[in-house]
C-alpha cells in the first residue's frame, strides 16, 4: 500500500505536511532535512525540485529556487542524496515541482527513480489535467505514484469533483486565490470556502495549503481538513540560528503548539 | 497543411495550457468566449472603428525606393511604425482591452520588455478608463526610459521586477504571479502570441490584420497580392505571426523570422531560440525554449529588450518544425548597422526590434523582380539613448 494511503487511514487529523526546497538552505541539507521533519513528528514531507521560473511561488519560496540552482541542485544531484533515504526515513515523501525540470528529466526515468528511492506522490502545479490523464497517468500509476491535484477558491463544483474522482492520496487545497507565501490569518471568506469544500463530502482527504504559517493557522485549517501544508513560513524558519536540527524541532513544535 | 491551432490549444506537440489551478477559471473562461467574442458584429465594429479612427490603421505599406536600388529588387516597409504609440502592439492591446470590457474585467495588467506593449496596453486603458499595472524587468525600466515615462504619464503604474535577469521573462512571471492573486476582476492582456491557449491564437488573430492589410496594399503596388518574401523579426513573436498570418497557406510566399543573436549565437550571449533550444515548457506553453540540461531557463541576451526572451510562440515552434517559416537571426551589430542604414537612406528611425529584420536584407539574394516586405514593427524613439552610444562607430 501506498505510504500516503496508511497515513491517511491511520491517522484522520492534524496531518502536518511540510515543503521545502531542496538545495536550500545548503546543497547537501536534503537528507538532513527530511530526516529531522520526521524525527520532529512531521507527518509527510513535499521536497521540492527548484526550478528558474516558479510562476506560482511567492517571493520566499522564489528566493530558495534561485538559491538551491545557485547550489547547484538539480534532479539527477536530488535522486543521488535521497538514495536508501527508505532505511532511514519511513512517513511519506512527495516530489513538488514544475514541470519543465521533469519532462525535461524525462517522464519514465523521472517515475522509476522515484519509484527505486520511495517516493509515493508527485505534484507537478501546472500539469494539465487533461495531459496528466493522457500523457502521464499510466506512467504515475505503473510505478505507484500517487498524482496529487490543487483546488483554488475558484475552481468549480463540477471540477472539483471530476479531480476527486482522478485523485488518490489527498486533495491538495489551495487556501485562498494567491501565490505561495506567508499570510496573517485566515479569513472569512476562506472559511467559507473550507466549510463548503468539507460538505461536498469529498472521496479523498484533504491538506490545506498555501498562508499556513503559524499555530494559530494551522489550528483554525485543521478544523475543516484533514491537515496543512506549510511551504514558506518553515522555509523562512531555515534561515533562523542554530543547527538544521535545532531549528527543525523547534519549528514543528511551534507549530503543533 | 493546418497552421491552426487544435481544440486542445495545441500545434502540433507546441503550446497547450501548462498553468496552476489559481489560473483555470480565468483561461477557461477566455478559452470559451474569445472566439465568440471575435466573431461578434458589436465588437468587430468597435475594433474596426478604432483601428481606423484611433490607432490610424491601415498603415502605408512604402516602397523604399533607395533600399530597392541598393539591394536591386523591390522592398517594401510596412509601417507599423506609424500605428499610435508606435508599434504593432497596439493592435493587440485594443482588441484585448475590448474582450475585458466583455468580460466584466475591471483592472489590467500586463508585461513588457521593450516598453511598447506596456505603452500600448497603457494606452488601451486610458481610453476606457480602467486601472492599468505593467510589469518590467528592472533592466528593461533602465534601457527604455522613454516608454516609462509614457506609461506613467498614461496613468499605469509600473512595477519594476527584480527577479531574474530582470527582464522580460521575469516581468511575464511577475504578471503571472498578479493574475493568481487576482483572480476576479483582473484580466492579464499579454504582449504577445505567447502563454497557455488561447493566447497565442487570440494575439495572432488580432495581429492578422497587418497582413490582411498587406494583401489589397501589395495588390495596388504590384497588382498581386502574394509577395516574393516577407520578412519579420521575432520575441515572442506577434508581428511575425500578424504578417505570416494570411500567406501561412501560399506555399510561394517565403516567410522569414528574425531573432536576435545578440553578440552571436555561440557567444553565450544570445536570444536565438530556434538555434539554442529545444522544446519546453515556459509561461504556460509547451515551446522551444532556452534551457540548460537540467531544463532550467537559460537567461537570454539582446540588445534589444523586445527580443530578450527565451522562448517563442508555440505556433512558431510548430512553423519551424514543419519548415513552413525560416528562422534566420542577426546580431546586436547588424542590428544596429541596419538601424543606422534605414536612417539614412529613409529618414526613418526604426526600432532595433524591427531592425533585425532590416539586417536580413544584407544576407539574402534578391532577384531584381522580386517583392519583398520587411514588417517595421515599431518606431525607434525608445532607442534613441542606446542608438546615441553607437554613433561613431556605425555612421
Ligand atoms: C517594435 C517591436 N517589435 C517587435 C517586438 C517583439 O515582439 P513580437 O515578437 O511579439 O512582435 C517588440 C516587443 O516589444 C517591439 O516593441
């Protein structure tokens, strides 16, 4: 089965997800990273491929794009670091990133290696629908890689069924009509749109994403969804003082308050 | 063959719609009403009266009676030039400023490089009074003063974008970026035939007037309506796709495209997509693209800030690999020597956009009874401060 699948059957609340850019703060921090979220009681990890032109990221995640490129992280130096990760590692790993650096990486190598290291999803934000279903599905599900979509405030009753209809592991909930970045609290029109998104009864649970950055937000998210995905705000928590280690553990405490 | 673009937004392998989630509500809904509102009377009325009334449409199409003595065949300018602000962009700014109305949008924004877009684009909303913010590579703020103060003076607000390389490519990121964070009242008029369907169809049919225009133009001139060669530089390419756009399907035509090899394709410094990339995916196409191996975008150079772009239309891709169009290039200095050339041989300060396609004169073999149209796609008033440091070396 599926990491992401027993996540979500074993545990039904307050799932912490946690993004962060590989390559960044420093080129050899991936492993370090992703081994210390665990061990600080992260529930999933989003490791996220850099890429020159982020379009969907706000100005901190754009920031540790350029940084982790000047470090010179790239896929290939990504699936080295996260080789055996499985003998260390054991919640569920998903790749994030945009599209070029992977179809470029090539479709069928890019789903096998992550396949050999053990990763369980992918979120590729701006792959179509549609050329997913085509192009990619077949691929993403010959290698057990779950294939996770974004839902914004925007997107239709009808849309957001037909993408919870494609879906397995979760629906990635975009928390307000914006870019990635850090927000102060959440609105009520976004709790609306969380109270309507937990009545259409969807199949596959859902992580709230995008503004999370604090306890407080991610309380108030909790309460609508399964989980939350914080990018940013642990991003900016990165370049604090202190070891990788320290600055971790203090993070996911702070959040879980 | 079918130089149209599919159902699916595609031609060929090239363009689609590689966007966010935040972003499907709006394309979706420009997917679905572009097209009716192209064919709709109201709205072809209003476009046609302000081509003619406003932008000062058709433009001449000139016969350069120096330029034809010194290359011994027929050349023949078209003269966007002498559209308002100054460039073809206009024709696309007020055919899209009328989808928005259509639309119910209430704020635009858009990118710019050279400034000609933004200028056009703040034109556009002067005229119908919306709220206007452009985005601009900080470079781009410096090297095009002029068309800063323009859009300042027109009442946008101009954003300079300090990603990047700070140029066009971050700018239309940066443009991205303002859409997803404005989803309901904003629409995003891009500059060129460039981001995810139906974009690149949309500016080509708006564009397409320049060579419906040529066809009745070359017609009174030379009594055909086919000319020999037409000739056009390329960014993102849309006053290339505006004057192909009618002889796409008259395989005699030669179709030439320009892109600017900056200080030579080899040299590291160059914005020659066709040369230098391969097919990727940037601002929401699938499109050949300047990339390294990892697919990273490599960050172009021109000393032309409307052709420091790394990718192109995906209808071009699509143009290229089939052979229908030739890409050729030019560098920074033919630019420049066909810049300063057209000077004084016309009185006629081109932008050094256009001036690429000016310098392809020097590289192909005309016969004397050939027709050949060189599309001036802008003005060089915005170029005058770069023009100026070249002087002595070129005259
Ligand atoms: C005068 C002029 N020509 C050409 C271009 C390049 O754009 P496109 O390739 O879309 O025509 C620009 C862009 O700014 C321009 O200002």
């Amino acid at each position: 089965m599926n990491r992401i699948n027993k996540l979500f059957e074993n545990k039904k609340q307050e799932i912490l997800s946690v993004y962060f850019t590989a390559g960044y703060p420093g080129v050899n921090d991936t492993r370090e990273i992703i081994k210390q979220l665990a061990e600080s009681g992260a529930d999933l990890v989003e490791i996220g491929i850099p890429f020159s032109d982020p379009m969907a990221d706000g100005p901190v995640i754009q920031k540790s794009n350029d940084k982790a490129l000047k470090n010179g992280m790239s896929l290939r130096l990504l699936f080295e670091q996260l080789k055996d990760i499985r003998a260390e590692v054991n919640i569920p790993l998903v790749m994030m990133g945009y599209i070029n650096p992977v179809m470029q990486y090539g479709i069928g190598r890019f789903s096998e290696k992550c396949h050999e290291t053990g990763i369980d999803g992918i979120i590729l934000p701006d792959l179509p629908f549609d050329v997913y279903m085509q192009e990619y599905k077949q691929v993403f599900d010959r290698f057990n890689l779950h294939n996770i979509f974004l839902i914004s405030p925007q997107t239709s009753e009808r849309r957001i069924k037909m993408i919870d209809e494609a879906s397995n592991g979760f629906v990635y909930m975009v928390s307000s009509s914006s870019t990635t970045g850090i927000r102060g609290s959440i609105s009520k029109e976004q709790e609306d749109y969380f109270v309507r998104l937990r009545d259409m009864g969807l199949k596959n649970p859902k992580l709230i994403g995008f503004g999370i950055s604090n306890h407080k937000t991610y309380a108030h998210a909790c309460k609508y969804a399964q989980g939350v995905i914080i990018g940013s705000a642990f991003i900016k928590a990165l370049d604090g003082e202190g070891s990788l280690k320290e600055k971790i553990t203090r993070f996911v405490k702070a959040i879980r308050g | 063959m079918n130089f149209n673009v599919d159902e699916s937004g595609f031609y060929g392998e090239f363009g689609g719609a590689f966007i966010p989630e935040m972003m499907y509500p709006n394309i979706k809904e420009l997917r679905e009403q572009y097209l009716k509102i192209l064919a709709d009377k109201s709205f072809q009325d209003e476009l046609r009266l302000l081509l003619k009334d406003y932008a000062g449409r058709p433009t001449p199409l000139y016969r350069s009676a120096r330029l034809s003595g010194l290359y011994n065949t027929n050349i023949f300018l078209k003269r966007e030039d002498l559209a308002h602000t100054g460039a073809h962009k206009i024709n696309n700014t007020i055919g899209q400023i009328l989808i928005a109305q259509r639309l119910g949008k209430t704020r635009i924004i858009a990118e710019t490089g050279a400034g000609q877009h933004g200028v056009a684009t703040a034109t556009v909303c002067a005229l119908k009074g919306l709220k206007c913010v452009v985005y601009m590579g900080k470079l781009d703020v410096e090297r095009q003063q002029p068309n800063v103060l323009r859009m300042k003076m027109l009442g946008a607000e101009v954003v300079p974008v300090y990603s990047g390389n700070m140029t066009l490519k971050d700018a239309t990121n940066e443009a991205i970026r303002d859409w997803i964070n404005n989803p309901v009242d904003t629409h995003y008029i891009i500059g060129s035939v460039v981001g995810p369907h139906p974009y690149p169809d949309m500016v080509t049919r708006l564009q397409a007037v320049i060579s419906e225009e040529m066809k009745w133009q070359l017609k009174e001139h030379t009594g055909k309506e086919e000319p020999d060669y037409i000739i056009a530089c390329v960014g993102g390419g849309s006053n290339a796709a505006g004057s192909f756009y009618h002889y796409l399907d008259k395989p005699k035509v030669k179709l030439i495209a320009v892109e600017a090899s900056g200080k030579g394709v080899d040299s590291g410094e160059s914005a020659a997509t066709m040369v230098l990339g391969r097919p990727g995916v940037l601002h929401g196409s699938r499109t050949m693209l300047m990339q390294d191996e990892d697919g990273q975008v490599i960050e172009p150079y021109s000393i032309s800030a409307g052709l420091d772009y790394p990718g192109i239309g995906p209808m071009h891709s699509f143009l290229f690999k089939t052979g229908r169009v030739i890409f050729d290039h030019a560098t920074d200095d033919e630019a420049l020597k066909a810049a300063f050339q057209l000077t004084r041989t016309d009185g006629i300060i081109p932008a050094l956009e256009s001036a690429h396609a000016l310098a392809l004169l020097n590289k192909i073999k005309f016969k004397p009874d050939d027709v050949v149209v060189v599309n001036l796609s802008g003005r060089g008033d915005k170029d005058l401060a770069t023009y100026m440091k070249y002087l002595d070396s070129f005259i």
